[in-house]
C-alpha cells in the first residue's frame, strides 16, 4: 500500500482537462520517484494552522511541516472549531483540566451570535489526561424547562486514546437530550468541528415578556450529533417554505465510487485512483449519514449498468524503471506489460473503473426511503458512458436508445417525483412542501401536515453519442427531469491544490450567488487529482483533508463567506463521511442563514 505523496503530486501538476490528458513523463528520474515515495508528507502538517479571520485564502491549512513536527506528534493536539450559529450567546462559566498544557486559556469568555472560533487543545497523552469546559447558552439559562439551563460541557478523556465530548449537562437539541453524552470524531492536528444553529427569530422566542418559550429540544440542532438519516424530516417545520434556490444540501461527488467492480487494469491495480469514497460509504450509506444529492455516472460495463470513473488518455509517457520499484506489487505487473520502448510505456484510450452497480444503488435508495419519510433526495446523472464499446474514440457517449433503457432501469426507484406533473416544471422554484407530498396519499397534495412522504427527484444532465441533448419526454411526468428544470451553477476548480480550490468556490460563489433567487449554486468542494496518481496516491486520502478544512473555510467568522443573501445550495464533497460532520455543516445553513417559515 502506498502513502499519497502530496508534494510529488502538485510538483507534477500537468496540462489538460479531466477527461483529456496529454502530458510529458511523470518522472525525471526513478530516483526521485523513490525518494518521494520514502519521504511521504505526515499528518502534523496542519499544527501550525491560524485563526480563520487572518487568512481567508485557507493557504493557512497547507502550512509545511515545522521543524519540531515530529516532536508535535508526539502529543494529542487537534483544534475544537466550535460554531456558533445561533442568535444566542454562549459564555464561559468554567472548568477544569489535569495534565493539559493547552486547554483553559485557549477557551474564550464568550462566543458571539454567528461566530466560529478555533479553540487549540494539547494533552499530554498519559491516560489520566483530562479537562472539562463549561458554556451557557446566556437567553436560556433562566429559561428552566426542557433543556433550560443551557449549559454544555466540553470534555477530554485521555484514558482510551484522545477523546472529545460534549456533555448536555442542562441543555437539550434535536437528538441531544439532557444528560447525553456524544463523543466527536477525533482529527489529530485539525479541526474538530461540533455545530449549534438555531433559527435568528428563536432569539424572540427566549423573551420572557412573550408567553411562549423556546424549546431547544425542538429548535436547536448540533452537530456532529444530528439525527443524519432524518435530518430533513426534524427539520421540516423549519424548512417547509424553502425552495431548491433556497435550500442547502450536502452532496456527494462521483456518488457511486465508493467501490471497485471492474476497470481497466491499471486501475483494478491501483483502486485509490479512482474511488472517491471509502468502501463502506456506498450510496446507501452516503443517505444515511445525510447526504441528500448525488452525482451519478451510469456505464455499461459487462453489458450491466454501473457507474463510473474513466479519463480518455491522449499518451502519456510512463518513466521506464518504475516496475522495478518495490511495493508497486500489481500495479508493476501492469506497468511491465506496457513493455520497454518508449512509445509502448505510453498510456493511451480510457483508463479507469466501474464502481457500484446501478441496481444495488436503487435497492440502497428505496430501502432508505421506506424506512425514512420525509427526506427530499436529488440524483444528477451523467457522464453516461457505454464502456463495451470503448475504442481509441474518446466519444462514447450513450447513444439515446441505450438512456431510454437506463431510464426505463430507473423506474424502479420508488418515491420518484410521480406527483410534479406540469410539463416543464422549474423544480428550483418548489419549496419543500411541493416536492414533499403528504405521506398519507389520501390527502391533498397542499395539505399542511408536516408528516411527508420521501421524494427522489431524477435528473438526467448529459448528451448523446450524437451529440444531442439527452431527450427525457417519454419520462416526463415519471419523475425524470431534464437540466434545465434545476438551474444550478456548477463549476469545478480542476486543481488539486486545496488553496487553490477553496478561493476559486469561494470567488465562484460571490459572483454567481448573491441572492436566494440566484440560480442554485454547487460548492464543489472536491480536489482534482493529476494522472499521476494512478501511480501515487489516494482520492479519499485528499478529500478527508479538504473536508476538515470545510467547516473552518465555510463558517470563518463575521459572514466573510456566507450571509443570508449568499450560501451553497449544494455541498459537493468526495471522502462523505459517516460521522455527519459535512451534513452538520450544511444542515446548519438551513436553519441559520436561510429564510424563516411561517409556523405549520
Ligand atoms: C423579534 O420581534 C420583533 C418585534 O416583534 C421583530 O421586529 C423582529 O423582527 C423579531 N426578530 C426576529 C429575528 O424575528
Ligand atoms: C450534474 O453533474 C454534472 C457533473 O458533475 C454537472 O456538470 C452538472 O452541472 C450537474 N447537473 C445538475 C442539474 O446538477
């Protein structure tokens, strides 16, 4: 198994688009493939991070590895990036620590309404390590009744590794209940991000002259916390009024590459190259853990739908030498058959692989929506490739007859949008309550009853083999839609260097969403990894770094990204993760940042 070599990768950044490549040798010399390969970067290079407010550019999150890295490491030392996106104010009332050089002092008294704050942790890493801090949500503290006290203590246990948690000592949210106990995920060296948010108006509602009470345990979420497999449905009365241009939902990037299941040989050598997600993170389990919008690309391969990750090579020339290098294992096997001469060591055509099959995708989806009423799921397809057919043609696209099968396959997914009739309905303009029918079906479509069925909405974004647009009408009022009824603006930085990536989706999104009534705007918050490494390195090793660095770019302090005027509606990630950190981040725009609903 090899590590990614980060600083190789971005010195060989090469030419060209994603699909495309045309490139000169990977290496100068085997020599300096190898010392890269033994001097991989590690994971202290982000010890050295800043405050957000200092750097908006997130060049702060690729600081090179200090001098003292390897020292650092030795400690448990990560960043609670605590994220205060309520109306409220959270004070300090105190706390305690045992054997934690970092801890008491790196608190600050109070955390302000909309305020994100990095709060540096270090412990010794003996098992008695140990510290507790205490905030109070200050509007509720006199409040006495369902979670009233509205004190939360954050806690870190050394005995069984480092370990962060957050106790509800008097406070409540959706799924956090008085006296419960949730431990956070623990990032070494990074951000450990933990979420509140609360609607603006929930501030109104702590007044005591107005005969009625905010009840947190109904009203507040957290986060990672959430409950991630119906975090729509908790919220609905929160979101019932939002449209798709007003909603925010996580998504997942090249969706079903959470597996290999075929490919070309290259790439069944060197599966990183091409999976996005980690194995366990198939597109059922992506909905589970709140992903909400998925970006599928159906292949036939073997004669069966699949999706897919291919790039068409335009000859690229491999350095002769690199079989030779121990720990290549399969992948020398592959790279030996290129054979010796110059123009055979050159890769040409399609390389890459299939992942999960499109029937074990519908079976995931329509479990998920039985067992869950009241999510809103969004499938983008495209990139549609007939992979039998490959030849030295980069075009091979489907042809229209082989969409009309797909999309005769997909009506099997159950939940589809069977009940948005009205030809050529401009779906980013439905707010929730419209895309959501009643799940009791003998009521009226506008019924106000918050209990709503799940809906899938299937777009299908892609052209033909002829080179038209893909034609959905035999479909149309059976849940598929074509691009244009979902304008969304969707852009990606095609770079692999995570600063680079993060002022491009930020520049994209000042310019292309600066109101709710915007066209939708996708956040592709994904990194774009070069040829090399097929040979060299891990698409999730990447993504689980730009994803750290989500919730401290995102919600960096004073709006300096989003307002109430400007936010993703859809935050496209590779590497979803099950413990809900990126749903938390996005689902918290929601109930923030987003326009209020009258009460149901
Ligand atoms: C709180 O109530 C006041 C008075 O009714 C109102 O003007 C204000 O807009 C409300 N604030 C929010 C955030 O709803
Ligand atoms: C669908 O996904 C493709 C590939 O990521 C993207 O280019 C396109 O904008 C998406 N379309 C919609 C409607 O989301």
């Amino acid at each position: 198994m090899l590590l990614p070599l980060k600083p190789l990768v971005a010195a060989l950044a090469l030419t060209g688009t994603t699909t495309t490549v045309t490139a000169a040798p990977l290496f100068d010399s085997v020599t300096t493939f190898i010392s890269h390969l033994t001097n991989p970067p590690n994971a202290a290079q982000h010890l050295d991070l800043q405050t957000p407010g200092s750097d908006p550019t997130g060049l702060n999150t690729l600081s090179t590895l200090g001098s003292s890295a390897k020292s650092v490491l030795q400690k448990n030392q990560a960043y609670l990036l605590l994220i205060n996106a309520t109306p409220f104010t959270l004070r300090k009332t105190g706390g305690h620590s045992y054997q934690m050089p970092v801890w008491d002092a790196s608190f600050p008294e109070v955390v302000q309404p909309g305020e994100s704050i990095r709060i540096k942790i270090e412990a010794k890493t003996h098992k008695d390590d140990a510290a507790e801090m205490r905030y109070v949500i200050e509007e509720l503290k006199n409040q006495g009744q369902g979670g009233g006290g509205g004190e939360i203590e954050f806690q870190y246990r050394g005995h069984s590794g480092p370990l962060l948690q957050v106790e509800w000592k008097s406070l409540a949210s959706i799924n956090n209940p008085v006296g419960s106990v949730r431990a956070l995920t623990w990032h070494q060296g990074n951000n450990i991000p933990f979420l509140l948010s609360a609607a603006p108006s929930s501030l109104n509602d702590t007044s005591h002259n107005s005969g009625f009470f905010f009840d947190p345990s109904k009203h507040l979420i957290a986060s990672p916390s959430l409950p991630t497999n119906s975090w729509m449905k908790t919220s609905y009365p929160r979101l019932h009024c939002l449209t798709l241009r007003q909603l925010s939902l996580p998504g997942t990037h090249n969706s079903g590459m959470s597996l290999l299941t075929g490919g070309t040989p290259l790439v069944k050598a060197r599966p990183e190259s091409v999976q996005c997600h980690s194995s366990s993170m198939t597109v059922g389990s992506q909905l589970a853990s709140g992903a909400r919008w998925f970006d599928i690309r159906p292949v036939i391969a073997g004669g069966k739908w699949a999706t897919g990750h291919y790039t068409f090579f335009n000859g690229i020339k491999l350095p002769s030498g690199l079989e030779q290098i121990p720990g290549l294992g399969d992948l020398a096997k592959e790279l030996g058959k290129l054979g010796g001469g110059d123009k055979d060591r050159a890769l040409d055509g399609w390389q890459g692989g299939n992942g999960q099959l499109l029937s074990s995708i519908i079976s995931e989806i329509n479990t998920f929506t039985a067992q869950n009423p009241g999510e809103l799921i969004v499938i983008n397809l495209s990139h549609g490739l007939n992979t039998d057919t490959f030849s030295g043609n980069s075009n091979a696209h489907l042809s229209q007859q082989e969409w009309d099968t797909l999309m005769t396959e997909l009506l099997k997914i159950n939940n589809r949008a069977t009940h948005l009739t009205l030809p050529n309905i401009d779906l980013s303009y439905l707010p929730l309550s419209a895309l959501l029918p009643p799940l009791d079906p003998s009521l009226p479509l506008d019924s106000p009853t918050p209990l709503r069925a799940s809906t899938v909405l299937i777009i299908v974004d892609d052209i033909t083999s002829s080179n038209t647009r893909v034609d959905t009408s035999k479909f149309a009022s059976r849940g598929i839609f074509f691009r244009r009824q979902l304008s969304i603006f969707d852009s990606y930085a095609d770079t692999n260097s995570l600063s680079a990536m993060i002022s491009d989706q930020f520049s994209k999104m000042q310019q292309h969403r600066q109101k709710p009534n915007d066209d939708m705007f996708l956040l592709s918050w994904t990194l774009t990894q070069p040829v090399e490494t097929m040979i060299t390195g891990s698409i999730v090793q990447y993504a689980e770094e730009a994803n750290r660095a989500l919730g401290e770019k995102l919600w960096a302090g004073g709006g300096q990204q989003m307002s109430k005027e400007k936010y993703p509606n859809v935050v496209s990630v590779d590497a979803f993760g099950a413990d809900g950190e990126v749903t938390g981040l996005v689902a918290g725009i929601n109930w923030f940042l987003a326009e209020e609903c009258p009460a149901l």
